[in-house]
C-alpha cells in the first residue's frame, strides 16, 4: 500500500476564488424578495452592487 495520497491539503489553484467580499450578514426578508431573489445567479454580487448603487 502506498502512502501518495492525492487529497487534502493545499492544492495550487484550489477553493473558491477570492473577492473583496468577505462580511457575512444574515438578514430577514419577505417572501415575495426572497422569490425574487431566486431567480438571481450570483446573490452575493447582486446585493453588494444594489447596497452601493443605492445607499
């Protein structure tokens, strides 16, 4: 038996790639925004440019 395991540890190129997003917040919403909300690929981008483009 060999010991080359191929998993674990840190791989080059591996995870998630990184953003400038890195708060999470957890917040209440209705169920006709959270309906909404579903039909929206990338949640995270599309809330973080809504709260720029309008606060």
């Amino acid at each position: 038996m060999s010991n080359d395991k191929n998993w674990g540890g840190y791989r080059e190129g591996g995870g998630r790639p990184a953003t400038d997003r890195n708060v999470a917040v957890t917040v209440r919403i209705s169920q006709e925004a959270a309906d909404k909300l579903k039909t929206v690929k990338n949640k995270s981008e599309f809330i973080d440019r809504i709260i720029k483009e309008n606060v």
